[in-house]
C-alpha cells in the first residue's frame, strides 16, 4: 500500500507519527509491507521488501547520554557511533537504552520506534548522510510500516540536530 498523505488528511488507522505529522501539514508517503517476525535486522527487511537502497532507510535508535533519553537516527546499512552521538549533543558518556525504557518512553514497540509522535519528545540526532537524498524511509510507527519524508521536514517536525553519528 502507498498512499500520499498531506496536511487535514486524517490517515484511518494512523500511528502517532503519521496524526502528528498531517497535523504538522507536513507532507509524506506511507509504505506498507509483510513483516515477517523472524527477519534479523527490521530495516534491511524494509530496505528489500520496499527495493529501497540501504542508504535511504533509515533506523531509530534510543540511546542514554549522561542520563537522558535520546534519539539517533542512522542508516539501516551502518550502526549509530554513540561516542558522536554524544558530541553533537553536548555529552560525555552514551549508551544504549534498555528496550522496556525506550518503549516506554515512546510508545512505541522496538523494531518499530519511529523519530515522529513519541510520548515525549526526546534530543534527537539525525545523521548527516540523509542530507544527500531528496527523501529517506523511517518507521511509521510499527513494524511493516515505514513513511518516506524529506531530511529537512524530519529534522523540522523533530527538532533534530543534523551530525556524522553513524558509522
């Protein structure tokens, strides 16, 4: 399923990131596919299942710098460098969160957190290479569902800082 989705269109069925962004007017295109539970690594399962290349999907990572939640957004293809992460965020120490806190914390299940509609909004880093695509794929909001947005709108809607965090 591929729909557009744009401002004062109320997607039925819709995750907190697909209400909050049609309520932002921030345009993006939803991307449906079969999730198979058992995939090792749910972005590179949506990089195939969508034929997107690996450098366009994009995987939400939450991670604790000094303390506080925060988010990293890096390409499905690499891993978040959390020494960097920390950097472009003004910290010293990251690590990654415990999965029952960063659910929690975003209302979202793992393998299907999205940057967009968390419970709270969270320091969000999103890495400098999707700057180099017109658009990227991030999660909806749950597994086998992912929206394709421009880098810009993702850092606007999110209050993202853009930094080289991956690796």
């Amino acid at each position: 399923m591929v729909a557009e989705l744009m401002a004062k269109q109320r997607p039925s069925g819709g995750t907190p990131a697909t209400v909050a962004l049609t309520r932002a007017g921030v345009a993006f295109t939803l991307h449906e596919y079969h999730h198979d539970p058992r995939a090792e690594s749910y972005g590179l399962e949506a990089a195939e299942a969508l034929g997107v290349e690996l450098g366009r999907v994009f995987k939400t990572l939450m991670s604790n710098v000094d303390g506080a939640l925060t988010v990293g957004i890096v390409p499905v293809s690499g891993q978040l460098n959390l020494k960097s992460l920390a950097r472009a965020v003004g910290g010293s120490k990251a690590a990654m969160a415990n999965v029952a806190a960063a659910e929690r914390a975003t209302g979202y299940v793992a393998g299907g957190i999205s940057p967009i509609g968390q419970k709270r909004a969270h320091p969000t880093v999103l890495d400098r290479s999707a700057s180099a695509h017109a658009t990227i794929f991030v999660s909806a909001g749950r597994r086998g569902l992912d929206l394709e947005i421009a880098p810009d709108d993702l850092v606007r809607v999110t209050r993202a800082i853009v930094a080289p965090i991956g690796r």
